[in-house]
C-alpha cells in the first residue's frame, strides 16, 4: 500500500511525458496536403444512408424545425443555439491545446469561463463583448493536424456526413462536453430531465442548418454529391484555419506544356522583331515579302494579278 503513491505519481509522470511529446510531434507536423478528389470507396452504401437519412429530415425533422423556427422567437433560438455551445465549448478548448495553439487555448479558456458565468450558464455571448472569439476545433481537425489522412468517405445513419478520421470525434466531443457529466446523474436518479435538453439540442443543430439543406434541395443536381464535397470543404476550411492551400489546377505533364508553348511564342515572337529589322534596313523588300504572305491565302486570280503585276 506505502508503494501506491509513488505508482501514481509515476503513470501522472508517464501521461504528462506522452502528452509533451504529442505536442511536440504537433509542432513538426502538419495537415496532409488535401485531396482534390473524394477517396468514397464505399458510395453505394453511403448513398443509401443518405437517402434513408433524407427520407427521415423531410418526414420526421423537417416540421419540427418549421414548427420551431415559426414560434420560437429569433433571439430566444440564439440564446438555445449559444447555451449548446457554451456546454460543448470544452471540446474546442482541449483539442486546441492537443494541436499547439497556446494562446489561442488560453483564450478559449477565458471565453468559457466568461459565458458560463457572465453569460449567465452560456445563454449569452458575454466573452465577444471583451474580444474574444469563438473557434471551431475538434479531434478530427487534431488528428489532421498531426498528419492523419481524411481516409474514406462516410455517411452515418442519422448523423449524416463523415470521414474515417473524423469519426473518433464523435466520443471526444462526447467526453468533452458538459451536458454529459450533468445528465448523466440525472438520469442515473431516475429522473429523466434531461430528456427534453437532448431533445432541444438536436433540434437546434438541425435548425442551423436549415438554410443551407434548402439551398441544397433547390439547387443541386446530386443532394449527395454536393453534401460530400461541401462537407469535404467545409473540413478542409477549419483544418487549415480559413485559409486552406491552392488547389494543384494543372498536372505536372500540362505544366509543361505550358512551358514549351511559353518558348514557341518567345522564338516568334524573336523571329518577328529580326523579320521587322530586315524590312527597316531593306524597304525594297517589302513588296516582295508582302507578295509572298498574299499568296499564301489569295485566290488564284489575285495571285496572277500579283505575279502580273509591275513592282514599283
């Protein structure tokens, strides 16, 4: 028994010396470079989930949100919107830190503890009034931070789009929010209060994005297409903190292409100035190559007047 102190202090020895390291090996990482094209090997079984997943927002979800977004009024939403937020906030703290942003981790820190308290639980957005911002982080952006690759496409049932990496997510953000820790007791004691705040939260996720799965219905050709690539997007814009890299839009062999063609016109265009110089220096010439670049083109008749015809 006298030895399990030290044993403990030894694993929080070990877990801090892994955790240093981690962020070590962040700092010489970096997010792999994204792909241009969806790697979506498994797109008959993702389309299918798609299509079950539509069937299910337009017959179940989609009058609740009409139902939500009619009675409740704009500024209470904001307040639902900011409370789920607030509760999730620890989740942007922690993988910011696991990513090597310090300061912007700090600054997350301040903006939770502000909202909590000032905000009266998080309903309001007290931390933007002193400055600071909100962020975006979660472990699918950590793991592609330290290199890990999108992986394949997915599409989860009810939970809509996903890749291979940013499936861990899912029970980070579960571990990481506050909602799980005050429920679950909750719950436990027989008393399901915490049922409707589910409820609610889901609500609110699929409200936000009201706007953008209309625009979505009216306008794309292929729902699904278009939910993956702008999912794809999306992931790649807060990976790389709103300022994703250009894409490649020429392989290497059309670059080169461009590179000869770039000499072919600088030979004419060398060739033009010595053709300009001959003419400067012989002005009797000048009929002649004139009779020459005429023929070329001329019908016949005109080239006969022109072979006929008197030099001046």
């Amino acid at each position: 028994m006298k030895g399990c102190p030290q044993r403990s202090r030894c694993h929080l020895l070990v877990a801090t010396g892994i955790m240093v390291g981690l962020i070590v090996v962040v700092g010489c990482a970096g997010p792999p470079q994204p792909r241009p094209e969806a790697y979506d090997p498994l797109e008959n079984m993702n389309r299918s989930f798609h299509v079950f997943n539509t069937k299910v927002d337009e017959l179940v979800m989609q009058p609740v949100v009409d139902a939500y977004i009619d009675w409740v009024h704009e500024n209470w939403r904001l307040s639902i919107s900011n409370f789920f937020d607030n509760l999730s906030y620890p989740n942007v703290i922690v993988n910011t830190f696991l990513q090597g942003k310090f300061r912007q981790g700090f600054v997350d820190t301040g903006r939770f503890l502000i909202n909590t308290t000032l905000g009266v639980g998080g309903l309001f957005d007290a931390a933007s009034v002193f400055g600071l911002e909100e962020h975006d982080e979660d472990f699918g952006q950590t793991l592609a931070v330290w290199g890990v690759g999108e992986g394949p496409y997915l599409t989860l049932p009810f939970l809509g789009p996903s890749t291979m990496r940013d499936l861990p997510d899912l029970g980070g953000s579960a571990l990481t929010n506050v909602f799980t820790y005050v429920g679950t007791p909750v719950l436990v004691a027989g008393v399901a209060a915490t049922s409707p705040l589910a409820v609610l939260a889901f609500i609110d996720k699929r409200a936000r994005a009201d706007r953008a799965l209309r625009a979505r219905d009216e306008l794309a050709l292929d729902s699904y297409v278009f939910t993956r690539e702008a999912y794809r997007q999306h992931r790649t814009f807060l990976i790389y903190d709103g300022n994703p890299p250009m894409p490649e839009l020429f392989a290497e062999e059309d670059l080169q292409i461009f590179e000869d063609l770039e000499q072919e016109d600088a030979v004419d265009e060398h060739a033009s100035v010595r053709q300009r110089k001959l003419h400067e220096d012989l002005p009797t010439l000048e009929p002649i190559s004139t009779l020459h670049r005429v023929e070329e083109t001329a019908p016949v008749s005109v080239k006969e007047a022109l072979f006929t015809a008197p030099l001046p």
